[in-house]
C-alpha cells in the first residue's frame, strides 16, 4: 500500500506542475481590473456607500442569517 501511495503523488505533483504554471498568467492579469473596479464605484458613491457597497452575495447571507435565527427562535 505505501509503495502505491508513494507512486500516485508523484504523477499527480508532475500534472499539476503543468497545468497551474500555463494557467497562472490568466489569473493574475485579470487580478488587476477586479481591483481597479472595486476602487472606483466607492469614490463615485461616496454618500450613500452603505446601501451600494454591500455585494448581491452579502446581502443573501445576510438573508439567509435572518431566516435562521428566526427559525430557531
């Protein structure tokens, strides 16, 4: 069993040695326009940040909390 064990790593570190390495360049040139646009929406919504700031994702967590508490009141 040790010897298998041993084995499968090893194909699998040389797969994934070439796979990230070619895929990495994509992710951290789209990394950059992320940051870029999540920098200029709060300087334009500067009064009302609260209400705006908050991700549709937030807002269902947020959801989903209340439902549960209210639940298990």
């Amino acid at each position: 069993m040790t010897a298998e064990h041993g084995f499968v790593p090893r194909k699998a570190s040389a797969i994934a040695r070439c796979s990230p390495i070619t895929h990495h360049p994509s992710p951290i040139t789209h990394h950059p326009s992320p940051i870029t646009n999540h920098q200029s929406p709060p300087t334009h919504h500067s009064p009302s940040v609260k209400s705006e700031a908050l991700p549709p994702a937030a807002v269902v967590l947020m959801v989903t909390v209340f439902s549960v508490t209210k639940r298990v009141r």
